[in-house]
C-alpha cells in the first residue's frame, strides 16, 4: 500500500510518497492550481503506486480544490485534525516543522492509522456552498453599505456620496435578491437538495 501525504499552503502541495511496505518515500512538489493537481496525478501514474491513499491535512479553503481534484481522479482522501496530527508528529519524535517533513508525517500518519475516507460533496452540493458563500459576501456587503448611510445621514456629506451610497445598496439588495432566487431554485431543483 502506498500514502500521499500533501502538504497543502496557498501557493503550493509539498507530497511524500511513501511505500508501506519497504518505507521508501519520493517528494514532489507542485503548485496549488489546476495545473498543479494534474502534474501531480501524471506523476503518480508514473510511480509504482497504485492509487495511493491521500492523507491531506484542511487549511481553510486552501486545501479543497486539491482535495476534490484527487478525489474526482478516483483516489481515496482523508483529511486529517490537524491537533491530532501533531501529537501524531510529536509522538514518533517530529520537531521539525518544515513542508517537506509536514508531508512525510502525514504519508506517515496515514500509513500508521489508516484515517477514514473523505465524502467528498456532490457536485450539486459544491454548487450550493458557492452560492451560499456569495450570497453571505453580498448580504455583509448590503450591511456594511447600510451602516454607511446611517453615518452619513449624521454628518454633512456631499450629495453626490449619498447619491453612491443609495446606488450600491440598490445594486446590493437586487444582487442579493438575484442570489436567493438562484440559491431557491436550485434546491427545488435538485431531489437531493430538496
């Protein structure tokens, strides 16, 4: 059995291959893009691996475009606590915290305790979440523009900045507005949303 243990940050995924069954390991590293996950699955498919288990570790949403992409590819993900990940590294003795070693523990980890599969979300679920995410920004967006005007209504500011203001609440409460119609139809849409 063979573990890819990523190492994921903003701009790239630091990998250890690692052979469960003579401890070889091979390191690649690639950036964080499409690009990136595509030279990693043909560097994989050039190693003797036979699909390896992916052991990744979430970092905020740095972690889930890579982590889809091998999923999508047909390879087992698991993600990782990251607290439990480091008394794992602290217990056979890792102090060292570089990217390179954070992915030979977690190839390491993955060998050892054999974490569970990740689900990854359906395709219509990921376009939920993308939607419900925009829809928050818009609604932060709305407030933040609505707190302005409350300000503005208590000094003597020029018309034309009230006149930007009530523009881009309109704008704001339309988008938004446009957004849950969106976000309403496709779970109606959708018998597994619904």
């Amino acid at each position: 059995m063979f573990y890819l243990g990523v190492d994921v940050s903003k701009k790239k995924l630091d990998c250890m291959l690692r052979n469960a069954s003579n401890g070889k390991v091979k390191s690649k590293a690639v950036t964080n893009t499409p690009a990136g996950f595509t030279e990693l699955l043909e560097w994989l498919s050039k190693q003797d691996s036979a699909r390896p288990h992916v052991i990744m570790e979430p970092t905020g949403t740095y972690h889930e475009a890579a982590a889809l992409a091998l999923a999508d590819a047909g390879l087992v993900v698991s993600l990782v606590n990251p607290a439990q990940l480091r008394a794992f590294a602290d217990g056979i003795g890792v102090k060292n915290k570089t990217d390179k070693e954070d992915s030979a523990v977690l190839a390491r980890y993955g060998e050892v305790l054999k974490p569970d599969p990740w689900q990854p979300p359906s395709p219509s679920a990921r376009r939920l979440k993308a939607l419900l995410a925009r829809r928050d920004a818009v609604a932060d967006d709305l407030q933040r523009e609505r707190n302005r005007q409350e300000a503005n209504d208590f000094s003597p500011a020029p018309e034309a900045v009230r006149e930007s203001i009530t523009q881009s609440i309109c704008f704001l409460e339309s988008e938004l507005n446009r957004l849950e119609a969106m976000i309403k139809s496709h779970i109606d849409n959708d018998p597994d949303l619904r």
